[in-house]
C-alpha cells in the first residue's frame, strides 16, 4: 500500500484530482454556450416558419375570395343562361302562332309573320351563339376553379406540415430550457463540490505529508529486511557448500530399495500417478500432484493416500538415513488460492505429505523435511500442457549414507 502511495504522490495525481472539477466547469461551461446558440437557431426557425404561415393564410384568403367571385360569375352567367332560355322558348312559341296564323291570314299578313319568323330565327340564332359563348366561359371558369382547389388543398398541407414542424421545434425548445435548468442545477452542485474538495485538498495534504512519514519508515525497515536477507543467503550458500561436500551415499543400499519402491508404487506407477528415480545414494519416490491431492486444494485426495500407503511401507523396509519431502509447481501463476505464489503451494503441499507421515503413519518427524522448489526444478518443459502436468508434483527424497540410523 505504501509502494502505490508513492506512486501516487510521485506521479502528482493529488494535483490532477483538485484541477479535475475546473475541468469538469469549463467543459458544463462549454455544453451551456453549444445550448444557448441552438437555442437562438431554433428561435430563428420558429420566426422564419411563423412568418411563412401569415405568408400562406393571406394566401389561402386570397384563393377562397376568388374562389368566391368566380362562384358569383357562374351563378350570374347560369342566370343569364336561364333567361336567354326562357326568351328562346318565348321566341319558338311566337314563331308556332305565327305559322298557325300563317295559315289563315292574308298574303300581306303571311309576308309579316314571314318576317318575324326570320327576325325570330335570327335572334334565336343569336341568342344560341351568346348561350354557346357562356357554356365555354362557364367551362373555363370551372376549370380556374378546380386548378384554384387543387392550390389550396396544396397550400394547406404545407401549412400543416409546417404547423407541425412549429409544434416539433416548440417541444424541442422545452426540452432544451429544461436541459438548461438542469446544467445550471448541476453547475450550482459541481461549484459547492469544488469548494469542498478545496477544504479536502487541505486535509489531503497533512495526510499526505503524514504518509510520506510512514513511507520513509517503511523503506527503512525494507533495507533491514534486505540486509537480513543477504545474510540469509550467506548463511545458505554456506550450508549448499556443506552438502556439496557431504559423503556421497550409499548406492547400492539406494539401489535395492528403488527395487523395493517400484513394487510398493508397482500399482500408482502404472496408473501413471508416480514413478521411482534413483539418483546415486538417493532414491526419489515421485508422486503427481494432480491425482496426490484434491483438486485445487492441499488436501490429500483418495488415490493419493494409496501412494503414500506405499511410500510408508518403502520407507519402513529400507530405512533412509533422512528424508527429504520436496513440493513442485508448474510456473503459472496461482489463482483463486490462499496462498500468494508457488513457493507456499509447494511448501504447503510438502508439509502435508509430511504431517500425514508423521502423524498417521508413524514415521520419525525429526528424520523428514519439507521445502519448496517452486517451479525452478521441472521435470518437463513448462511450455507444454503435457509437461506442467508432470511439474506439479511431490518428491519424497530418500537420502541413504553409510551410517544408517533406524528411522
């Protein structure tokens, strides 16, 4: 904790944490300005749709007061129609009685009645023209009608369309001013939010200097540790130069009982759960992890404590001078366990091989030892799946010297 305190305070991220709500202001700040000039580009539109609908109501007035007019002009010309109608019907009757009176009056009578009758055709005749004229005009002024409706049905769906529009644009602007309010609302609580994190800003910096304190204290400690570490490894490079030194074994006592180990473990070696090596005066009873112990656990499975029922009874009928019990990992990473690498899982895993020996088997606990070796001591290369299977294991190292105590 102290390591990412350091980090923190070397990387200046306190500063950075005070200049963010400025930030945050100028940039509510911005928002604000971007609404207010859509704002006024909406009020803008909303004028220039208002004056187009003054512009198509007068129209739309227009049109219907011509409509109207050219309704009373072909109500006048139908009028008209009508009497020249009548006054053609009045003319074909007098013409009727004329020629019935043709028939008894005198010559001089017949050559006036003729006259009229001919006057009468021409009227008639006239009075057909003037009718044929107004049907035409009639016609044409049906047709400036019907193109006048087709303009106004035009003129108002356009004016529905942009009342529409209006509406849209009126709503967008409620919305907008209601954004509005809530960005001032929100700008109110970010100033009080940066007033409080500049009295935090205060306390943060005691706090600061107080951490700067401990962490002082810490690397301090941390250079003891170190100093005490190297004296460790002396003490064990010491101890390596010892062992190396060390009588070499007895191999032949070694020989004999990794013939006895290979039948002992003759039913974990087939199954391919252990396998026996022999290594000069040292014999290596190993015993794979995944089928020694439960899965994801240090607890030693079924399967696993019928091999170390054969390690107990190898070790009873060769008595080792010492054992050594190793734990081995592969090198991924340990998940999902409580230990924090593969040096305690080994370590845990080699003291419970131990602890059952000991303590359920009977075997001397002063003779054994349990260590880790991590990943460092593979068997197999750790690129494969085939080899970490085979890297996850448990040694049991049988160390057999000329001097043989009983174990």
């Amino acid at each position: 904790m102290l390591r990412n305190f350091r980090s923190l305070t070397s990387r200046k991220v306190l500063p950075a944490v005070l200049i963010a709500p400025f930030f945050l202001s100028g940039c509510f700040t911005v928002e604000i300005r971007e609404l207010k000039t859509k704002n006024e580009m909406l009020q803008q539109r909303i004028h220039q749709l208002q004056q187009d609908r003054t512009a198509l109501e007068e129209m739309l007035l227009a049109e219907t007061r011509e409509r109207e007019r050219a309704h009373q002009e072909v109500i006048r010309l139908q009028n008209e129609l009508r009497s020249m109608q009548e006054q053609l019907e009045s003319a074909r009757a007098k013409l009727d009685a004329a020629r019935l009176s043709l028939s008894t009056s005198t010559d001089s009578q017949a050559r006036e009645f003729a006259q009229r009758m001919e006057d009468a055709l021409q009227h008639e005749a006239a009075l057909q023209a003037e009718l044929d004229k107004t049907r035409d005009a009639l016609a044409s002024v049906e047709v400036e009608l019907l193109e006048h409706q087709q303009v106004r049905q035009e003129l108002e769906s356009d004016l529905e369309v942009a009342l529409t529009h209006l509406d849209k644009n009126t709503s967008l602007i409620d919305e907008m001013s209601s954004s509005l309010e809530e960005t001032r609302s929100e700008r109110m609580d970010l100033a009080s939010r940066l007033e409080e994190t500049s009295k935090q800003a205060e306390t943060h910096g005691s706090a600061a200097r107080m951490y700067q304190d401990k962490l002082r204290a810490a690397e301090t400690e941390l250079q003891n540790t170190r100093d005490k570490l190297e004296s460790i490894q002396g003490e064990v490079s010491t101890l390596q130069e010892s062992l190396a030194s060390a009588p070499i074994g007895d191999a032949a006592a070694a020989l004999s009982a990794a013939d006895f180990a290979r039948n002992a473990l003759a039913a974990s070696i087939a199954a391919g759960q252990a396998t026996v090596i022999q290594d000069g005066g040292r014999v290596r009873l190993v015993l794979f992890s995944d089928s020694l112990f439960d899965s994801g656990t240090t607890l030693i499975s079924d399967t696993g404590l019928k091999s170390i029922k054969g390690v107990e009874e190898v070790i009873r009928n060769t008595t080792p001078t010492y054992i050594v019990v190793e734990g081995h990992t592969d090198n991924v990473p340990v998940r999902n366990m409580p230990y924090p690498d593969n040096w305690e899982l080994g370590a845990a895993r080699a003291t419970e091989v131990v602890r059952n020996l000991a303590t359920k088997k009977g075997i001397n606990a002063g003779n054994m030892v349990a260590q880790s070796r991590s990943w460092f001591d593979p068997m197999e290369k750790n690129s494969e799946a085939a080899g970490r299977q085979k890297n996850r294991r448990v040694e049991i190292v049988l160390e057999f010297l000329p001097t043989q105590p009983k174990v």
